[in-house]
C-alpha cells in the first residue's frame, strides 16, 4: 500500500500551537495539510513516497541524506523515532520512500505529532506535520504500545563489534560504547522532548561482564552471548521507559551534578525572585577548556547557573563560553558542541537560553600565541569562522522565538507581559575573511573587538525600533560600553586589545533613550560605517541598562548616561579552587525603575535607579 506526500521547505506553514503542553495541531491552519492511513499491525508494507521541494518549486537536493520519521503515537506517550527505514529513490529530484515499521501502528487514533526530518552531515532540517491516523484492528488487538527508537536499537546490539575492534580490550569497549550512548542521548534530545535514557540500570550487568573478563583472560562464545543478552534486555526495558528528562550518572553527562551546597545557595536565590519582574540569569565568561584548570570546570559552573532554568524569564551565556586554547580544531569544536549541548538541550524548564559570542570563542588566541612565542603546537591552527559558529550556535532554528539578522550571532524579543525587550548584541563582529601578507587572520578575535556596519544598522533601524512606550529595553553584550581602541595603538600590535566602533553603538543607545537622530560614520578600513538613526518620530524610550562581561569582575559606570553593569567571570581566579564560581540574577523592575544584581559565588549584590534620556 503506497502514499504520496509533497512538501515544500520554506513555504509550508502551519499556525502555532496555543498550548504546547496540550499539542494538537489543527490542520485546518496548515497551507499543506496532507494525511496517512493505516490499520493497527501493519508492517512494512506500507510505504510512504516523499516529494520535498525548494520554496521555489525546484526539487531539494537530497544527495547524502538520511530520513527519520518521528511522531508521538495517539496514546499521548509513546514515540517514534525511526532513522532505519527510509531509501533515497531519486535525490536530485528531491525524492524518497519510507517503510514505516509496524511499531507505528500499534495505537489506534490519530497521531499527537508526524513529521520526517532529512539529515545531512550532521545538520537536518524538518518537513511540516502530516495528519497520520491508525484504525483499530479489532481481530487482532492484544498489541502492546512501546517507544520505538532505531539509533538506540542499533547502537545497544553492537557491544559485540566495539570489543572486537578494541582487540578484546573491554576497558576500551565499555569507553567508546558509552560515549556512542552519550553523544546519541545528546542528540535525540536536541531534536525531541522527553526522552530519557536510565543506563544506571545496565551498569550491574557491564561489570558483571567486566570481572569475567578480568578474572579468567578468557570469554567463551555462549558466555558472551549470555551476558549480552542480559545487557540487551535490561536496556530495551529502558527503552520502555523514556518518560521526562535524561537522568544519566556523572560518566555520561555533561559536566557535573550541582553540589548540595551550590544547591542550597541556588535555592536560596530562587526564593528571591519575584516572578512579575523580568528576571535573567547572566553568566559569563566561563573559559570552558577540558584539558586545563580551572577551566575544564567550565560545564560544572555552567551547570550551577542552570539550576535556575524556569526560575527566570532568561538564561544568557555572555560570551568567552570556550577558551579556544587547544591546539586540535577538532577540540576546540567538540568544546563548543558540549557547551551548546549542555546549553540548549540537557534543561528543559522553560527558560529562554541565548548565547553570545566572546572574544575567545572563535579560538583565534591559538594564532595569538603563535605569532607572540613562535610555539610550534600552534603553527598550523586556524580561527573558526563566525559562520560556523552561528551554525554551532544554532543562531537559524530560533529555539527561543527571537529576532534575528538572518542567522545573526545578535538578536532581540520582547517579553509583552513582563513589558521588556532583550537586545543582545555580537561585539566580536570581526571581519574572518581577511588575512595578513604571512597568511593570518589581520583581525584575530582574541585581540580584536568590535561593531561592523550591518549590525549597527540593525541596532539602530530594527531592533530599537517600534518599540512601545510602555516598555523597558535591556541590552546586552560581552565587551563593556566603554571599550575603545586609543588613538596611539598600532593596527598591527598584537599584544593590545583593539576595539571598533563601540562609540557608535553607545550613540545608537543615547539616540533611543533621548528620542533624537545622529548620522554615525567611521573612515577605518575594513570597519567602515555609515548609518542614520531616527528616534524622533519613536520618542524618548527607557532602557534599564547595558550588562556585560569580559573584564572579569563586577563593575559599574554611568558616564555614559546609562547604566554598564560589568558581571565578574564564572571561570575561577584560584587555580587552587577550579570550581569557584560566579554569576549574577538580574531582575528588573520597570514600575519602581530599578535593576536588582543578586550575586551568586563571587559576584556582588547591587542595585541600581534607571538612568532616563
């Protein structure tokens, strides 16, 4: 029995659902409402023929790819998540088929969620739902619901083959196969709720099998394949159970549990937030390096901050995530690939989580260091292109709802029931493309900090304006408002901080608070600028204050004629004590116009009036 399904990426739209905690989609708002059918039982003979298309109507190129159904089955519980059954039929025609196993269709009713997402390298992207309804087979109706999902199916029978590659070294095995589990938990996760994958209950087992090993030199074939089964049937009962969040022992997740004493101070913040306020957590600076102290605590003291995750309105990485000091790229990317996992995708409360880019972040020191003592280990190593890391970032899916320049690392969103709009800004906007007669970067972010043209524009033209009367703004950054770059500093002296442009980001903020216009202009090559602002139509507007990091301490200035709130780093001072912490819950607070700092570690509690234009 065959289907037909076409989809149209870029162009199929459907309306949002009112309440994401009673999904239901009503294709009745969708401009691509397509449908399955099947009886309750069916089993691979019941194929799907996919047509994907450009919003242009030319076939999406599917060379490469790979194809995932995934759906929450009627029961509202279980779910499918199957990267086994679909072939590429045609891929420069954008065609491909897909066996939907009988594990789809053991629910009678219609589908919570049905959609196919197409994988490439690493990156995928998502068809619109399709309305999948199962009829109830009434003859045959003893089947038993169960999460269906492929890659873990696949990964757990393979133990076998990860001992035999690491030459019956089990340590080795046991290594790689938890790490395939992680990585795959990670993920999954990324792509949908809910899933949790309890290996604790396996590990009995594991060492069960290990101490065989270890105690005899020697495993007989039956042996083997006795214990592995054991293994296997514990984790598909674990399969059975995916329910909630990942709960996972601290050799699988990322970072560690939050200590009980970091936990009682964080509860103790908790019980000081006034949820009518808006209210972010800000958390900066952590360095995040897995080889160095204290840097390696990096994902700890992410991890703190965390706890706070449907507490406040926001979480905000200010940038400076990663130190970048490693000399292998593949590293330093792993790096960022743990810091975003853990991020976006291991707490799921209900936060909003940004992340900005610092100037360590696109690893550029590595050359730094090369050019300043001539250390071989970095002699080849290269920055990572602000394009990647909007990719890394995953600046394009817009998790949080937010406004973006494309897929800009800067953004905005307003908050209409709290009255605020959050700004967040790129002050590492360097140009990456250009390089010096020896082959480096001329603008190594590391040393070389600033605003380009096109974001100005965006600051001064679309995201500070149409903004209400009654609203409070808040931007923030990871250099401080004050940043300039001095008139004596050579272009070329790679020992001292350059900064661009600040100044006329701060003319930006003075033109929206006072409700004024400026034609903001910079001859300096390669940061050339010229842009208008017009505020005059808009009127003065409020703006609580400008937070940022990057000079690793709490600070505070007003000169400028608004308040930049410095927030000290969360990377320890003491290489003595590599999980010192330190992170700040701001809340602010339009009525009374005051902007509370609670400090969490090392941070200081402040509070500051707004500053009006």
């Amino acid at each position: 029995m065959s289907m037909y399904l076409t989809f149209t990426i870029g162009k199929d739209k459907r309306n949002l659902v009112d309440d994401i905690t009673d999904f239901h989609i009503d294709n009745s708002t969708s401009t691509n409402p397509q449908w399955l059918q099947a009886r309750q039982n069916e089993d691979g003979m019941r194929q799907v023929f996919v047509t994907v298309k450009n919003e242009d109507g030319s076939p999406f190129n599917l060379t490469d790819c790979n194809y995932w159904f995934q759906g929450k089955l009627p029961d509202g519980i279980h779910k499918i998540i199957d990267a086994r059954h679909g072939v590429t039929l045609d891929a420069q025609n954008g065609k491909f088929r897909f066996d939907m196993p009988k594990h789809a269709f053991t629910v009678a009713g219609s589908y919570v969620q049905a959609f196919f997402r197409i994988v490439r390298n690493g990156e995928s992207i998502t068809t619109l739902e399709f309305d999948l309804t199962v009829l109830a087979d009434l003859v045959y109706n003893d089947l038993v619901p169960s999460d269906y999902i492929t890659p873990f199916e696949d990964l757990y029978g393979k133990l076998k083959d990860y001992i035999t590659k690491a030459n019956g070294d089990f340590d080795a095995a046991m290594t790689q196969w938890k790490k395939d589990v992680a990585d795959l938990i990670t993920e999954l996760n990324a792509d949908i709720s809910g899933i949790n994958l309890t290996i604790t209950e396996i590990k009995t087992q594991l060492a069960s099998l290990e101490e065989k090993i270890k105690a005899d030199g020697l495993l007989t074939q039956a042996e083997f394949d006795a214990q592995i089964a054991i293994v296997n049937q514990n984790i598909a009962d674990a399969l059975e159970k995916l329910k909630g969040n990942i709960i996972v022992g601290d050799n699988i997740t990322i970072g560690k549990q939050v200590s009980k004493s970091n936990q009682s101070a964080i509860e103790n913040l908790k019980s000081l937030v006034d949820p009518t306020l808006f209210n972010f957590v800000f958390f900066t600076d952590s360095h995040y390096d897995q080889w160095n102290d204290p840097n390696r605590t990096g994902l700890e003291r992410l991890n703190n901050a965390l706890l706070m995750d449907g507490t406040v309105d926001a979480i905000i990485a200010g940038g400076d995530n990663v130190d970048g000091g490693s000399s292998l790229y593949d590293i330093v990317l792993s790096q960022h690939k743990e810091y975003i996992d853990d991020m976006f995708f291991y707490h799921n409360e209900g936060s909003d989580k940004f992340i900005l880019k610092g100037n360590h972040d696109d690893a550029s020191g590595r050359q730094i260091g090369y050019r300043r003592s001539g250390d071989k280990e970095f002699a080849n190593t290269t920055s990572i292109p602000s394009e990647d890391l909007k990719r890394i970032y995953n600046n394009a899916a817009l998790l949080n709802g937010e406004k973006r320049n494309g897929n800009s690392n800067y953004f905005y969103k307003d908050y209409p029931d709290k009255k605020i709009r959050l700004v967040g800004l790129d002050s590492n906007d360097t140009p990456d493309t250009i390089l010096n007669s020896d082959g480096f970067l001329k603008y190594p972010g590391l040393m070389y900090m600033g605003y380009r043209q096109t974001q100005i524009d965006w600051l001064a033209n679309t995201a500070l304006q149409n903004v209400p009367k009654d609203y409070t703004t808040v931007i923030v950054g990871h250099v401080h408002a004050h940043a300039r770059m001095g008139a004596n500093v050579n272009e070329d002296d790679i020992y001292t901080d350059h900064y661009y442009n600040i100044d006329l980001v701060d003319q930006v903020i003075s033109d929206f608070m006072h409700g004024t216009s400026s034609t903001l202009t910079s001859t300096t090559k390669n940061w050339e600028v010229s842009v208008k602002t017009d505020f005059t139509s808009q009127g003065k507007r409020i703006m609580a204050g400008y937070i940022h990091g990057h000079q690793h301490q709490d600070n505070y200035t007003s000169d400028l004629g608004f308040n930049n709130i410095g927030i000290t780093c969360s990377i320890g001072t003491d290489i003595n004590k590599p999980s010192e912490d330190g992170w700040a819950v701001i809340s602010v607070d339009p009525t009374k116009q005051t902007i509370q700092v609670r400090g969490f570690g090392r941070a200081e509690t402040r509070s500051f009036n707004f500053i009006n234009g």
